[in-house]
C-alpha cells in the first residue's frame, strides 16, 4: 500500500514537469508569459484530470503480469486524460485564454516516457510485475512458461478450486484431462474469470485421438482460445495490411524478375494456384510462384513436399532454398484470407488425413511464416507441426508475430524452416 501511495505521490509530480518540459521544448527559455498563464491557472485542475484517468484504468494496482500491460493502461489513461483536457481547455477558452494545442500533444509523450518508466522501475525492484502461472501436471514447461512469472505446480484433480483465486494470470495444463467436467470449468474460467489457459503440446495431442473429432467441449474450447481482446485482433490485423502493403512495394522488382526466370527457364504459368484451408475451415485460393515442372501431380496425385524433392526446377530449388516463391501470399494477406504470421495452410487432402491439421489449427488465419518454421525444418510432419502451431494460437499476439517476423530473416538465410 505504501508503494502505491508513494507512485501516485510521485504522478502528481510527474505530471506537472511534463507540462513544464513540454513548455521548455516548444517555446524555449524564459516561457512567453501569455503562452504559460494558462497553465498556471489550470494546472491544479489538468493534475486532477490525469490522476483520475490513471486510476480509472487501474494504473495503481497491486501487482501487473507484464511491463506491457503496464505500458497499455497508462498509454490509454494519458490518452483519454489528454483528450479530456483538450475539450475543458476548449470549453473554458474565455477564462484560461488559450491553452496552446501544441503543449498538449508534446505532454503526451512526455507524460507517457516519465510515468511508464519510474512506474515500471519501482514497481520490478518491488517484484510487483510478475505473471501468475498455476501448472497441472509434471512435464517441463520452459517454452510455455517465462522463468520471471511466479509458478505454482499442482494436481488436475485439483482444478475445481480455482474457482477460489481472484489474482491468476495463467493456468498450463500439461496433464491428460480425463474428465469432461473438467473441460468444461475451464470454458468457465476463460469466459469469466479472464484467465489465460495454455496446453502444452503433449495434453494437446493427448485429447486428439479420442476427443477432438465432434466433442462440443473440445470445439467451444478451441473457440475461445483461438480468439483474442479485439484490441489485439485489430492490431495483428493492422500488421498483416501494412507489412503486406509494404514488402510487396519493395519486393516488386524482384517479383518481375522471378517472374522472368520461371517463364524463361521452364514452360508453364508463373503463378501456382492450389486450394487451401483457412480459418473455420474456409477454402481459399493460395498463390505461389511454380517452383516444380508443369503438372507435377498429375501422376502421383498430393504428395508433401520434401527437401529433395525431384519435381522441383532448377530455378525452383533456389526461391524454395530462399522461400521467395512464397511472396505470391502477400496478396493472400491483402485479400484477408491469410495473416502475416500463423499455422501454414494445408491442402484439404492432408486436413482429412490427419485429425491433428483440424480443429483448433482452424481456429486463426493460417500465415506466411510461423512458430513452426523458426523452430524446425521444411519437411515437419504434422504431428510435430501441430505442437507448434497450437502453442502459437495460444499465445498469439501482435508482439509475437513481430517477434516470429523477425526471427524468420535468420532463418530464411540460414536455409532452414518450413
């Protein structure tokens, strides 16, 4: 508690040397008197908007499971708190003369560097930014589980008493869940309570065998994981239109030249065009640069791709080595029928075959690049695919995908993944 005072002590300091700095930097030193009068008349009442706003979003709770949860409230408190000032010092114009626009967009930034940072600093050396993580059952957990959070081992059988926390941030299940009851309590948790739940690979693939084909607890399930805050959905959605838009424009010289080679080098179209499944199960047209001779299946029918496979072209070998011919799906992403990062699409013939490319692998966009291919290699049977795939759904996240992009330039240059 008295942590907490003293943050919201120091805020109401924080705040009004913003302000000043604000001033310092927009009109230099001495302030015009004129410009600086309004301040000094409202300064008191400005203090008040930015605090109230700072507890509205709960900037002064006891503990935060990540500096990025911290980082959020109070960018949306400084925002809301900013905007409020802007139209009382708009409406109040005749007494406080007018309050200058742009010391406002500048005390933003100010506020949101000094608050974040002396919030975040006090807060880590009192260990109160720390995430809350309850683990049923025995496996090893570390690509699940971040070594900061505060980790709690305990039994499935035990689940029921969950309902009795109020201050968990995440719950991992690496322990077959027998029991349907089970399941269905934490459908509970995650539409009530708000907690995060994790299966690890091995209970994930645990439940395929006997339980993933038509149980209801299963599909609700992957429902609720699959999709996240709308905030998030529309900030991985913003990426997918603005990375996509943008390397198309740098790539387009290399396009036209890839273009070049294929038709030069080998007879057929430039572009192939393959059925694939997306989201909920929709079918969608993915577009690839041909890597392989001219009607390549026509005889063996689908087959998965190998590293050597011999109905690759020589210039094919080389995009497939450099993954170029993957840059057709940016217009994939474009259309919305692909994300920048997710699961890879599968071809229908493969979904039906295996149970472990259904269901919850179903539940996002299927991407470009993805967990999966930073971690592993090209010819990654589905059953090991889908352990990282489902992580991937569970943990989605706009970070994550910025996280997983730039992991995949080592990899591309490497000459592994996918």
């Amino acid at each position: 508690m008295v942590i907490l005072v003293l943050l919201f002590l120091a805020d109401i300091v924080l705040i009004n040397v913003a302000f000043v700095v604000s001033f310092l930097i927009r009109y230099g030193f001495p302030f015009p008197e004129a410009n600086f009068l309004p301040y000094k008349k409202s300064f008191a009442f400005l203090t008040v908007i930015y605090v109230s706003s700072l507890f509205f979003f709960r900037v002064y709770k006891s503990r935060f499971k990540t500096s990025w949860d911290l980082f959020t409230r109070v960018f949306l408190a400084l925002l809301i708190a900013t905007l409020l000032s802007v139209t009382f010092a708009y409406i109040l114009r005749a007494k406080l003369s007018r309050f200058p626009s742009s010391v406002f967009a500048i005390s933003f930034f100010m506020n949101l560097l000094l608050i974040f940072k002396f919030n975040q600093i006090i807060l880590k050396a009192e260990k109160r930014i720390k995430k809350k993580v309850i683990v049923f059952g025995e496996d090893n957990v570390d690509d699940i589980v971040t070594k900061k959070a505060d980790m709690e081992r305990r039994e499935i059988d035990e689940i029921e008493e969950l309902i009795k926390y109020n201050d968990i941030d995440e719950i991992v299940i690496c322990e077959n869940m027998q029991k349907k009851e089970n399941l269905n309590l934490l459908i509970y948790l995650l539409q009530k309570l708000k907690i995060d739940v994790v299966f690890s690979p091995s209970s994930y693939l645990a439940l395929l065998p006997e339980k993933i084909n038509g149980n209801d607890s299963i599909h609700s399930l992957s429902t609720f994981i699959g999709k996240k805050p709308d905030v998030e959905e529309f900030l991985i959605k913003s990426l997918d239109l603005i990375g996509s838009t943008l390397a198309l424009l740098i790539a387009m010289p290399i396009v036209i030249l890839i273009s070049l080679l294929i038709k030069i080098s080998s007879p057929g179209p430039v572009l192939y065009k393959q059925q694939r499944i997306g989201k909920d199960g929709k079918i969608f047209t993915l577009y690839k640069f041909r890597t392989m001779v001219k009607d390549a299946e026509k005889t063996l029918g689908p087959v998965l791709a190998s590293r050597d496979d011999p109905r690759v072209t020589k210039v094919g070998k080389l995009l497939r080595m450099t993954r170029l011919d993957e840059l057709p799906q940016l217009f994939n992403v474009l259309r919305g029928e692909m994300s920048l990062v997710g699961p890879r699409p599968e071809r229908p013939h493969f979904v039906k075959r295996h149970k472990a490319l259904r269901q919850m692998r179903l539940a996002v966009k299927p991407g470009l690049t993805g967990l999966a291919q930073i971690r592993s290699f090209y010819d990654l049977k589905p059953r090991h695919k889908i352990k990282y795939d489902y992580l991937y759904i569970q943990k989605r996240s706009v970070l994550l995908n910025l996280y997983i992009l730039l992991k995949t330039i080592p990899v591309v240059f490497s000459k592994r993944g996918w």
